[in-house]
C-alpha cells in the first residue's frame, strides 16, 4: 500500500477514513463528512482516497460504487442504462474482463474531452445558435460509446423483442466465416442504434 499522508504534504490525496460507525471522517479538513459531501469532491477534481479505520484496508472502490448507487437512486438522475448495467455484469467471470475496466476508463475520458471540447465551441457562439449541432455532438458520442460496448460481446448481448423468449445462439461459425459474420452484424446494430437515436 502506497503511504499516503494524512491532509497535505507528501502526498496530494485527501485521507478520508471510514468507522465501524460508517461515519466518514476527512482527515485534510478535521471534520466528518458524508458520501454527498464525496460527490462534490469527486465533481470538483479532488483527489482522495478513502481507507478502513479499523484495518487500514483501500475500501475506495467500494465507496465510489456506493456513491453510484446513491445517484442512481436518486429519482430522474438515471445516468447507466439498463441495457448497459445487464452488459457490465455480464462481463465478470468473462474472458474480456481484464480488459474493461482500462476501455472504459479510456472511452470516458475520450468522450470528456469531447465534450469539453463541444462545450467550449459551444460557448462561443450566440445565444440561440447552434443547438442543433451541439445535440447532433451528444447523440453520435453516445451512439459511439454504445457501439464500442458492443463490439465486446457482439453475440451475448443482443436485446430480444418485449414478450418473446430470447433465441437460441447460433452454432459457433466457421474460422474463415468468423470475420465477416462480425462485420455484418455490427453493420446491423449501427443501422438499429440510428434508427432508435433518429427517434430521439
């Protein structure tokens, strides 16, 4: 485990510890704090770690999840889809597993900078102007980053219509046929994901 000084100084982490309580105690501010109180820090670029106070044990992820959770929760601040969440469970225990977590760090990111990058052109213009583009930016970036996810497990995740059984999958094809089987059916779901995003 990395030492991480309490407060400042060494270390540019905040220490948050967590007690037996579950109360939240930052170290950096002397004070206890809640998992909203967490939010705003995560919102506003601090960077912190939040460790057991008991056993000294990172529990950082788990914080940040039940942060998540707590969003979630919270009525019209649905931010995964369902879709999505059935996706990402559905990868624990797979074969690309090791390979998520630095794509989805890696397509977040991207798709940060992108809006950045939209918010700032954004603000240039007049008041009034440009709207439309700017919804044309957002509705590609989603319909990209639901496309790449996809292309993980292009045959484990296809959603069946309401109602009926899901179908059986297919034989496993050919080596040779493998290829182009996967191009036609992501040319299939790219013409599906405009068809729902042209709804919008």
């Amino acid at each position: 485990m990395a030492d991480v000084k309490d407060g400042t100084g060494k270390d540019d982490r905040v220490v948050i510890k967590k007690y037996a309580n579950r109360r939240l105690y930052n170290t950096a501010s002397s004070s206890y704090v809640t998992l909203e109180h967490l939010s705003d820090m995560v919102k506003q670029g601090v960077n912190f770690v939040v460790y057991d106070a008991k056993t000294n044990e990172d529990i950082t992820r788990s914080v940040l999840t039940q942060i998540i959770f707590e969003e979630e929760s919270r009525e019209g601040q649905n931010l995964l889809p369902i879709q999505f969440l059935r996706q990402l469970i559905g990868f624990y225990g797979n074969s690309m597993q090791a390979f998520l977590p630095s794509y989805l760090e890696l397509s977040l990111a991207t798709f940060a900078e992108q809006q950045e990058r939209m918010r700032t052109q954004f603000a240039a213009l007049a008041p009034g102007a440009g709207m439309g583009t700017y919804d044309e930016q957002i509705r590609q970036n989603l319909a990209m980053f639901d496309r790449a996810m996809k292309m993980f497990s292009p045959f484990s995740f296809a959603r069946p219509d309401d109602g009926a059984q899901p179908k059986a999958p297919d034989p496993a094809p050919a080596a040779g046929d493998a290829l182009s089987d996967l191009k036609k059916q992501m040319e299939e779901m790219q013409a599906q994901i405009e068809r729902l995003a042209s709804k919008r």
